[in-house]
C-alpha cells in the first residue's frame, strides 16, 4: 500500500478511537459525563488515554512532508494534545528508518 496512504489511513483510525465516546459526551477513559469538545473528564483519565493512543499507535507517528519529502518522527501525545499542523512539521526530529 502506498505509504501516505498508509499513514492517512491510520490518522484517520485514530481519530475514530478518539470521538467513538466524546461524541456522546463521555470521557473516553472511565465514561463520566463531559463538556463538548473535550476527550476525557480529569487529567489523570487524559494521561491514560495517551497511554492507550501509544499502545495503539506508538510512541511516534512517520508523518511526511509532502513538499520536501522528508519525513519527521512527531510524538504521538503532540498529535493528541496539539493536532499536527504542517508548520509544526520542521520542529520535530527527522524519521530515520532502522
Ligand atoms: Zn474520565
């Protein structure tokens, strides 16, 4: 499969896991009611759902630029707690393949 494709796909998984529950107002941790907007109902319950999006997914996601080309090794948690914005991209180690 092509590679960006790949890592759409995946993106796109990840969010799914991320509003299957807040969608209905509920942390997606322990299922206490939650304001809109929000993915989890305490900090300890957040801490945990980035364990869970780690286990998921890794510690870190290959994200490519698709303008350079290069590829950059960005931290699960800043995707959950930031988004990924293509500025932000250079900021973020270069991926080097094992
Ligand atoms: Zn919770």
């Amino acid at each position: 499969m092509n590679k960006v494709l790949k890592e759409k796909r995946e993106r796109i998984n990840m969010n799914q896991v991320k509003f299957e529950n807040s969608d209905k107002g509920l942390c997606v941790i322990c299922d206490e009611p939650i304001s809109i907007g929000k993915m989890t109902c305490s900090k300890n319950c957040h801490e945990g759902f980035i364990k869970f999006c780690e286990t998921q997914f890794g510690i870190a996601k290959k994200v490519v630029d698709t303008t350079t080309g290069i590829a950059y090794k960005v931290p699960t948690r800043a995707i959950i707690e930031n988004g990924l914005s293509w500025k932000d991209l250079a900021s973020f180690p270069q991926w080097k393949d094992e």
